[in-house]
C-alpha cells in the first residue's frame, strides 16, 4: 500500500494538495463573469513609479486615481507605506499595487503616501475602487483562459500521476506559476489580510523560481525522463540555479518593506526569456541523443515550448509593465489581448501530454497545420467581434444571456467549418498523403481481382508498407485445423525469424475479445518486434460468420505513428481483402469438391 501507479503516499498527498494550490488561486476567478472586480485606476512599478492613471478604464475621467488628482509620473513614498508591521492599512494599500495588479473588490478603500517633488509637498491620497468597464468579448476571452489553465494545471498533474519521475514534476512545478489563469479575484480577496496577502506573495515568488528550475529540469530529461552524458552535471546545477532565482524574485519584494526594487523586477523578466531560450536550446541539443520515436516525441515539445513560452512572457510584460503603452500608446495593454496570449501557453501543456503519455506520436505537422487553420478561421471573426461588439451590443439591446447563447452557437459553428476547413486543407496541402490514398485505392482493387491468398497477403503487407513507408508489418492467416484460433504468419516485412510465428485470437498480444474492427496496440508485447518495427495498429479480416485474418503494422520508418486518416485507408484496405478472402476461400473449396467429385466418379468407375 505503499505506493499506486508509482507514486509514494507522500507523494500522493504532495501532488493533491499542490493541485488543490493551483485550482483555489484560479478557480474563484470565475466569479469575476457574475460580479466583476473594482479598480483604483492606478499602476505603479517596483519603485513606486506612477505609470498608468487611467487603466482599465475608458477615460481617464472614469478613474478614481485620475479624478483624486493622481498624474503619470509622481512616485509612491515606499517608506512611509513600508510594510512594518504588515498588518496595518498602509502595507494593504502598498500590497493592492504589488506586481501591477490593478483590481480589488469594488468599495475597497486604499490610502497611498505620495513622495514630495519639486514644487509639491508629500501629501496622502484616498482612493475607492470601483467596477471597471465590462466587454462581452474580454469576458469570453477570459472565460476560454481560465478554463485552459484549469485544465492545464489537471493535465500536468495528472501527467505526474501516470509517470511519475523527474521530467513530469518539473513541468507540474512549472506550470503551478505559468498557467493560462488569472488569481485577481483571490489576490483582492486577500486584500483584507495583509498577512495573508503577504505570504501569498512570498509563496508565489517561490515558485516562480521553482518553475524556472523546473522548467529546464524537464527540458533536460524530456521525453524519455532521462539526462544524457553532459546533460547531467546541467542537471546537478540546478539547485544553485533555484537559489539565484530565488533570491532574485525575493529581491522584487522590497518595494514592500521601503526600498525601490524595479531592477529586481527587470531581471526576473530577463530571467524568464533567458530560461526560456535556454530550455529550448536544451531541447533542440538533446535531439541527437534520441531515437527516431523519441526524436518524434521531443518535436511535439519543441514545438509546444517555440509557442507556449513565448506567448506566456510576452502576456506577462503585456499586463504587468508599462511597455505596451510605451509602444503602441495609452489603452494598448487591454485584457482581451492579454487573456488570449496566456490561452495560447496552454498549447505548450497540450503538445507535451501528447509527447509524454504516448509512446509514438504522429508528425508534429499535423496538428500545427490544423492549430494554423484555426487561428487563419478566427482571425476575422475576432477583430470584427472586438472592433463593432459595442456597437452591435447598443443597437441589439439582447440581454446577457441571449450574447451566451449567440456566442455558443458561434463557437459550434466556428468548429464544424474548422474541422471542413481542416480536411479540405490536408487534401490539399499534404501531397504525400494524396499519392498514398490513390495507391493505397488502387491497391484495394487489386486484392478484389486477386486468384489466390498468396497475392492478398503479399498486398496487404508489401503495399502499405513501401507507400505509407512503414517499418514493419505481417498478416497472420487463420489456419483450417488450428484450436483456440490460432493463426500463423504468413507473410512480414520487417520481423524477423525470432519474432511470434503464431498468435491466438483473444490471447495476448491480441486484444480480447477479439476485436470486430481495426484496433491500437500500445505498449511493447512479448514476441513482437520491437523499436520502430514494434506493431502499434491491427486489422481484423472477418465477416458476421468467420475471422480470416489479422494484419499487424507499425508506424513509420520516421518513428511517427499513424494518424487517423492513415488508419482509415489501412482499414478501408482490411475491407477490400474480407471480400476478396471469402471469394478467394470459397473458390478453393469449389475446387477441392470438385477434385473429391471426380476421385469418387473414378473410384466408382474403378468398382
């Protein structure tokens, strides 16, 4: 009882209530579609710098900073708002405004000490939130990232479930902090405890820090869970590596206790792009040390990480810095944009589940020409939904539940084109696979003319594995006198004379009970081949009243495995030879009766 699917209770207990951590910060968050957070109007920076008097408002005559008099430029006295002792309201107010959050719960009151300048006295400013603005496409925005990094967090921990090792908990780790959510709605909740906020804040630099390290734990063991030659001293570096970073994210909170700390800041965002680029250099280093399947698997996370961290630092600088003001001018960092960079990161979470949890994956091609697709299809509805949704919301007047409603029906929409749009595009676009379905058709036809058992089997095995260039495949013929349905070998490309020379229906490595339809075989079996040869998809050759066959075959030489349309010719193809059996078969009958026929009419005559 001491450990489950690999997992020591401890461990257990650790994953559960680290889960717990992460979904009880993200989580409540959906309240915010039902009773939208208050905001002071106000963001400053680590050293106390006011840089925005007007965000996430509209105008600047909406926001309270603004209308107290709060101007860009003017500075927070960090001392007198210090954090010493943390349970006052001047360490609250310093906390509201801690790493550029900018909501609280509506009504929530902050004072903040404003730093005397030449020509002004110091003074104080009391301020009260209020609810921003609302817009139904930053709410849907929102509501799609919230739900990703809910199943992100899920994924990854569940990753840690079935495989449980270094790799898997250090993308746990990493994801704990770099997820699609939002934590606002708890973050103003805490608001009323200074001391809890505090130690939120001390907790979640953390595990910055631990996701840092994390992340290049599992850039060096991924996808095999294991470090390589000169990768393991990069390995053994990675606690002094934590410390750094650690006391770089710590350093970030001074702002809190008097002391200006932008720079801190400045370098935890340096920090991020360097871990960033370092991890995927790591990755792309460690693609010689692998096998073709494994090199397979590392493009999936290759891939994810060229897409997910990128997109998650930028949406970082994008809400909580002032440098897209800067570029683009005052408004530009809104929340829209900001929710569907953070939903992006989810692709990293989803391309490395895929690479971890299975053995084979198909060409990372796939799902990044149909992810394009996608964002092409949504491109155009998206930017004329968020440059005309005031106006069409106006000039409608429908309540908030008939835009759910609307939108609901978009989104099925939007999906069912996608999934036309996707086939169409593969037809298209990928002409390898268009040669091998007009072979694989023409193939077909061939097995429906064939005169004998010999040239089905020769076209099921040689044919699909030159045009769909497999490493191995073999059909097992079912034998006239075999018990328990035994069936023998008949023809194989790629096993070899110490590979299973019979199988039996329902018994190990077959599935039982025997299957009516094509079949995935995951995992190696004994008396297969193995590697690349290893047989990943079977096709049974039956009808209602008797199993001729079953062909087994293997991904590609490549490593990749078969994707669904793949799987579909090479059962389209099993469907051809069922035909062709059952004539074949009956036809070798009709001559044996004939030759018993004509034995017994000499026999006669001989009488």
């Amino acid at each position: 009882m001491s450990e489950a699917n690999g997992l020591r209770i401890p461990e257990r207990i650790l994953l559960v209530l680290l889960t717990l951590y992460a979904l009880g910060m993200i989580a409540p968050d959906f309240a915010r579609l039902v009773r939208p957070l208050g905001s002071f109007g106000l963001t400053t920076n680590a050293d106390g710098l006011i840089y925005d008097v007007r965000s996430p408002f509209e105008t600047e005559a909406d926001s309270p900073a603004y209308r107290a008099g709060l101007r860009v430029g003017e500075r927070l006295d960090l001392w007198a708002m210090r954090c010493v002792p943390v349970d006052t309201e001047r360490c609250a107010s310093n906390l509201a405004l801690w790493g550029g959050v900018v909501y609280a719960v509506p009504g929530r009151r902050a004072t903040l000490t404003i730093a005397a300048e030449a020509g002004r006295p110091a003074r104080e400013v009391d301020l009260t939130a209020v609810p921003g603005p609302r817009s139904i496409a930053a709410d849907i925005a929102f509501a799609l990232a919230q739900v990703a990094a809910v199943l992100v967090v899920l994924g990854a921990a569940w990753l840690v479930w079935i495989r449980p090792g270094p790799m898997t908990w250090g993308f746990f780790v990493y994801v704990l902090y770099f997820n699609p959510g939002l934590s606002f709605q708890t973050t103003a909740w805490l608001q009323q405890w200074p001391p809890a906020l505090m130690a939120q804040a001390v907790v979640s630099n953390v595990l910055q820090a631990a996701a840092y390290a994390g992340l290049l734990l599992f850039a060096l063991r991924a996808p095999v869970d294991r470090a390589e030659g000169r990768w393991r001293r990069v390995q053994r570096a990675l606690p002094a590596f934590f410390g750094v970073a650690l006391a770089i994210e710590l350093a970030s909170l001074a702002s809190l206790f008097g002391f200006r700390s932008e720079y801190a800041t400045r370098l935890s965002l340096l920090l991020g792009f360097a871990v960033s680029a370092a991890a995927i250099a790591i990755l792309l280093a460690r693609r010689a040390d692998l096998s073709p399947r494994d090199y397979q698997r590392i493009r999936w996370v290759i891939w994810g990480c060229l897409i997910g961290l990128p997109a998650t630092l930028i949406g970082e600088i994008w809400r909580e810095t002032s440098l897209p003001d800067s570029l683009f001018g005052a408004g530009a960092a809104t929340d829209e944009l900001a929710s569907l960079l953070y939903l992006v990161n989810g692709v990293l979470c989803l391309f490395v589940v895929e690479a971890v949890r299975r053995p084979t994956v198909v060409s990372v091609w796939i799902p990044l020409r149909r992810a394009t697709i996608l964002g092409l299809l949504l491109s155009l509805p998206v930017f004329l939904i968020h440059e005309s949704f005031g106006t069409v919301h106006e000039w409608a007047e429908l309540p908030e539940w008939a835009w759910l409603l609307l939108a609901t029906v978009l989104v099925f929409a939007l999906s069912r084109l996608h999934e036309w749009m996707t086939e169409w595009a593969e037809r298209i676009l990928d002409s390898d696979f268009r040669r091998a379905e007009r072979r694989l058709e023409e193939v077909g036809r061939e097995i429906a003319r064939a005169e004998s058992l010999d040239e089905i089997e020769r076209l099921l095995v040689e044919e699909p594995a030159k045009t769909l260039k497999l490493a191995s495949a073999a059909v097992f013929r079912r034998e006239e006198d075999g018990e328990g349905g035994r069936m023998r070998r008949q023809r194989s490309v790629g096993w070899g004379a110490s590979d299973a020379e019979f199988l039996a229906e329902g018994e190990p490595p077959l599935p039982a009970p025997p299957p009516s339809g094509p079949f995935s075989m995951a995992g190696r079996r004994a008396g297969l081949p193995d590697d690349l040869a290893r047989p990943i998809f079977g096709v049974p050759i039956a009808n209602a009243r008797r199993r001729f066959a079953v062909v087994l075959y293997s991904g590609h030489e490549a490593g990749t495995d078969l994707h669904e349309s793949e799987r579909d010719l090479l059962g389209a193809l099993a469907r051809d030879a069922e035909t062709a059996y059952g004539q074949v078969e009956r036809e070798l009958l009709q001559q044996r009766i004939e030759r018993l026929e004509g034995q017994l009419r000499e026999a006669a005559g001989r009488a």
